[in-house]
C-alpha cells in the first residue's frame, strides 16, 4: 500500500532547517571573527616586533651620539692634537662601554689608509653633525656600525673621531622577540644584509649576514614609497602579509616582520573542530525533537481525520473534552492538545469551533427534515393552482396578440411622416448654412474693403509727404544752381588775380635783371612766384571745367525734379478718385449684408417652426412605437408567463419527488440532540 504524504515530516525538516541555519551562521560568523582578531592580534605582534628593534637600534644609536659628543668635547681636542694622548684617553673611555668595538681619531697628516674609509669622509662632508655607516661585518663576525663627527681645534686643526658599534646587543634583543607562534622581526641594512633576526636558529629562517637584495621582501620593501606599511609577496595571504618599517627616508637600516602562512592553523583547527562538535550535537537535539514533534502532529491529524470521516458517513460526533482511559500517555497529551476551549491555544480554539459546527450542522439537517414535510404538503397545492393559471394566461395571449398587430401599423405610419419631414429639415438647414456662410463672406468683403480704403488713404497721405519732399528738393537744387554760378564768379575773379600776379611776376624779373647781381635773389622769388601763377591758372580752369559739368548736372537734375513733381500731382488724384470708388462699394457691400442677414433671420423662423412641428410629430412616432413595443411586450410576457407556468408546473412535480429525497436522505444523519 502507497505511504500517504505526512505534514509532521515536512515539519520536522523545516524545524531542522530553522534551528540549523541559524546555528551554522553563527558558527560561521564565529569563526570569521575568530580568524580577523587571530589576525589583528598577529598584526599588532609584527608591530610590536619592529618598535622594540627600532628602539633597540635608536637606544644605541643615542649613547653612542651622546658618547662621541662628549668625546668631542674633551681637553685632548681643544688644544693641538697630540695622538698618543688621544689614544691613550680614548683607550679608557672604550673599556666602559660594551657596545663600544673600537674609537679612532684620524686627522688629514694621519694614516692614509684611515682617510679612505667611509667614516672619515662621511664626517668630513656631514661637518657638525654625526655620520653612520651602514652596517657590515668586522672579522670577528659581529656586525657594526661606525660614527663619527668632524672636531676642530683652537688650532685650526680638523679631524674626525669615529667609534665602531656593536650590534650584539640588538641581535640579543631580537633573539628574545615573539611574533605569533611560527613569526620573526629582522634588521636588515640599506643594501638587504641581515643585521639581526629573531629566528637565527630556525631551520627556514635568515642568518645573519645573508644577502636579501635579490629576494621578492627586500624588493617590495625597496620600492614602497611608504615609510612604513604592509607588502604582500607570491603565496602569502591576509596572515601572513609581511609588515615593514624603513624608521627614516635616510635610514641605513630598515626592519620587517612576519609570520608563517599556517601560523594560525592550530588556534583555527580547534575552533573547527568545536564548531564541529556543537553543530552536531545540535542537529542530534533537533532531530530528536522532530521526530517526537512530527510524531504528535501525525497523532492530531489522525485524530481529527477520524471525527471528519465519521461526520462525512453521517455520523456528526462531538470532540469530547475527557480523553478514553485506556489511552496511552501519547494519546493523553495528544487529546489534551484537542481539548476544545474557545480560551485555550490554537488547536484548542479550532476543536471548539468543530464542536461548534457539528452543532449548527445538526441542528441545520432537523430543521431540514421538518422544512422537508411541509415542502411535500405545499407542492401539492401549488400543482393544482399552476394549472388553473395556465388556462388563464392562454386567454389573454390571444387578445394582447391582436392588439399588438394594429398599434404595428400605426406606429410604421407615423415613422414614414417623421423621415419625410426630417428631409425637409435638411433641406432648411443646407440653406441656413449657405445663408450664414454668405454672410461670413459679405461681412469679410466689407472688411476687406474698409482696410483697403484706409490703405489708399495712407497711400495719399504718404505720397502727398514724399511731393512736398520733392519740391523741397527742387529748391534746394535750384539754390544749388545758384551757388555754383556764384562760384563761376569767384573762379573768374582767382584768375584774373593769376593772370596780374603773373605779370608782376615778370615785371619784377625784368627789374632783378637790371639791377645785375644784387638782384638775383629777388629774380629767383619771381620766378617761382611765376610758377605758383601758371600752376594757379591751370587749377582753376580745371576746377572752372568741373564746375561746369556740376552746373549741368544740376540744370538736369532741376528739370528731372520738376517733371516728377508734376507726375506726383497727377498720381495725387488718380488715388483720390480710387479712395472715391473703394467707398462707395463699401457702401453697396452695407446694404447688400443688410438683406443677406434679413434672408438669415427669416431662415432662422423657418427652421424654428420646422423644429417643433418635428419634434411634435416624433413625440407622437416614439409614443406609437413605445405602445407598439409595449403591446409586443405584453403579448410576448403573456407567452413567457405561459411556457413559465408550464415550466413552473412541471417544477411543482420535480419538487415533489426532491422533497421526497430529502427526506429519505435526511434520515441518514445520526445528530446531537
């Protein structure tokens, strides 16, 4: 037999699902948080790691400073240097002090040797300061760094004392840092050699002393503009970034720290492996929980599937509120969970409305059976009226039928009347509209027209303005004329004037001449007084022939004006006879609107009276019609009322026999009382 599908199974997987979300989430959740603060930790470890070697190095850095200061401030360098004495002085000086390898003082008369070295140079150029060398390796293996300072004497002499560093003390330092549990902090100089490491004795750790400058850290380190951050190479992740401090832009050392890539793989392991543990100690809970859950609720729905089984046979069956006593303990709490309390749960509150409903349901089906008789009693009462009444709707029928077939008539008349004069009133109403539209173009037209009359006006006006102008102008060309012969005059009176000036000219030529030698002066002035004469004479005549010409212009112009001003006078009164004309059509195109509107007004009565005769005579076709149609109403009602009391006959009947079944069927429910 095929299992039936259970909602306690989808429940189940649904209260698994719901608590273990939420568990694997935090889990999750958990874990990251985890990881991130294994992490920061591990961050805050590297940088820890740095400071304390930066402090290291910065810590003696500062003594050896602050012992070169002091050392430059001895007697031995104040007065002439004397090199035994100094030797001699800076002998017990180095004995106390561990981290002192060796002091030398070189001047420019000293070892040659000496002043090759870096130290020596370096303090010379970095005069007043203090100069460190990068890192490197003595011959005992120790790992130094030199300082020195440039001294002056009252002398005038100048050398350089210098003193060798040990970095012994910070290779010590870095020996007892802790960075995570797989991490290390290096020293490294400028150039990539290890200075100090905190895992000299690891077996994949740096040594010190080994070359680093061609590795991925030293390079990423190198070319990072920071001061100090964090570098990632190939193969490492957020763990194991490498974190880095370059203290100065001209440090000679740089330091950087970092850990193992499964540095933190025993912390996260432990943590899976609990997580682990708590997820599967949780799912056994929630499992357990839903089966015994899945369990009760295919128990409930049993149960109610029972009561519904019985109610579907007939038997309508209350939910009692004391459970069976040779039930079981599952079947106590599940029958406790039915109870029906309308103040209880959910469960409880849907048992009472069942009780309820069995109630209402049974008091429903005797109602029912009492309702049952007195239907039987009834139809049989209603069969006998159903058919008196047949008999009497066929009668009426018949007459309402003949009624209808003359208002038919009638009503078809009066609609032919109707069509007839709607033609009419078409007709009317094509020649209302003609009439309007001549009336909009009549009115336009003497519109038109009255602007065209103001237009010939304005012409009139404005051709007037321009004839005045032009006799205006005819005057001033005249006047012109006048002036121009005016300047003829003073063209003859400038050449006479040449022409005697000419002559004294000449008469005063003859006189220098006469006069010998001490007249050439006043012959040259005459005769250039002469040329000015011709030059004079030959200009007016030119100017005399374009005068000329000008005062021929003029006469031509002074005719040309007058003809104009004769042909204006002309054009002045054909436009006066124009405007004449243009107001007399408008006079005719008046009285010409005048009657069209009077045709219009007449029309307008016309149609008028033509509108209510027809609406009249349609009142009296819609009246023939709605009686028409109301007698063919009447008479198709009548016939429907019949089939209806035929049918309503035969319903009786059918009504009969399901009373009949009703009451058989009725007799099968077994009710609360």
């Amino acid at each position: 037999m095929k299992r039936k599908a259970s909602i306690g199974t989808i429940m189940a997987i649904i209260l698994v699902v719901a608590v273990m979300i939420p568990a694997f989430l935090i889990t999750t959740s958990s874990y990251i948080q985890t990881k991130n603060l294994l992490v920061s930790r591990n961050n805050i470890s590297k940088k820890s790691a740095i400071n304390i070697l930066i402090t290291a190095k910065q810590n003696l850095h500062a003594n050896v400073e602050q012992e070169l200061k002091n050392l430059a401030y001895l007697e031995v360098f104040k007065s002439k240097f004397n090199n035994k004495n100094i030797n001699q002085t800076l002998k017990a000086v180095k004995g106390g002090n561990g981290d002192i390898k060796k002091i030398t003082f070189a001047d420019s008369k000293g070892d040659k040797n000496l002043l090759k070295k870096a130290w020596y140079k370096g303090g010379v150029e970095n005069s007043g300061g203090i100069y460190w060398t990068a890192p490197y390796r003595n011959s005992a293996g120790d790992y130094i760094a030199t300082a020195s300072i440039a001294i002056h004497n009252n002398e005038g002499q100048s050398g350089v004392l210098a003193i060798d560093t040990s970095y012994t003390g910070i290779q010590n330092t870095a020996m007892g840092i802790k960075v995570g549990r797989t991490g290390s902090a290096t020293l490294i100089s400028r150039n990539g050699r290890v200075v100090a490491n905190s895992d000299i004795g690891a077996k994949d750790g740096l040594q010190l002393g080994q070359n680093i400058d061609r590795t991925e850290v030293y390079k990423k380190i190198k070319n990072s503009k920071k001061l100090r951050g964090t570098v990632s190479i190939k193969g490492t992740n957020k763990i194991n970034e490498i974190y880095f401090d370059k203290i100065t832009a001209d440090s000679s050392t740089w330091v950087f720290s970092r850990v193992g890539k499964n540095d933190l793989n025993k912390e996260l392991g432990s943590l899976i492996f609990t997580a682990i543990w708590v997820i599967a100690i949780t799912l056994i809970i929630v499992v357990l929980i839903s089966l015994l859950a899945s369990k009760m609720m295919g128990l409930l729905v049993n149960k109610f599937s029972g009561y519904f089984i019985k109610a579907g046979q007939g038997e309508l069956t209350l939910i009692s509120e004391k459970p069976s006593k040779k039930a079981d303990w599952l079947d106590r709490i599940a029958h406790f969970i039915l109870k029906p309390n309308e103040k209880g749960n959910e469960i409880n509150r849907i048992t009472a409305l069942y009780n309820k409903m069995i109630l209402s349901i049974s008091e429903l089906i005797n109602q029912v059976k009492k309702e049952t008789r007195v239907v039987a009693q009834k139809s049989n009462l209603l069969a006998e009226l159903g058919d008196q009444t047949n008999k009497a709707t066929e009668e009426v029928a018949q007459t309402i039928t003949g009624i209808a077939e003359v208002t038919g008539v009638q009503a078809q008349e009066t609609e032919n009347s109707v069509t007839k004069l709607q033609k009419l009133s078409q007709i009317t109403n094509g020649l209302s509209g003609n009439v309007e539209e001549m009336t909009k173009e009549s009115k336009e037209a003497a519109e038109l027209n009255n602007d065209n009359i103001k237009i010939s006006q304005n012409v009139e006006q404005n051709w007037k303005n321009e004839l005045v102008k032009m006799e205006n102008l005819n005057q001033t060309v005249e006047s012109l004329d006048a002036n121009i012969q005016n300047v003829n005059k003073i063209i003859g009176v400038i050449d006479g004037i040449s022409h005697q000036t000419n002559l004294l000219a000449l008469n005063a030529s003859i006189e220098a001449a006469s006069v010998g030698e001490k007249g050439k002066g006043f012959a040259v002035v005459a005769t250039e007084i002469r040329k000015l004469s011709e030059k004079t004479k030959d200009s007016t005549k030119e100017i005399e022939r374009i005068i000329q010409k000008i005062t021929n212009q003029s006469a031509d112009m002074v005719s040309q004006t007058a003809a104009s001003v004769a042909g204006g006078q002309k054009q002045t009164k054909l436009i006066e006879d124009a405007i004449d004309s243009s107001q007399e059509v408008f006079k005719k195109s008046g009285k010409l609107l005048e009657k069209i509107i009077e045709v219009e007004e007449y029309s307008k009565r016309i149609k008028k009276v033509q509108k209510e005769v027809l609406e009249k005579l349609e009142g009296v076709a819609s009246s023939t019609e709605e009686n028409a149609a109301g007698t063919e109403e009447v008479s198709a009602n009548s016939e429907e009322v019949l089939a209806t009391m035929t049918e309503f006959t035969r319903n009786i009947a059918d009504l009969k026999e399901v009373s009949a079944v009703l009451e058989h069927g009725t007799e099968k429910f077994r009710t609360e009382k």
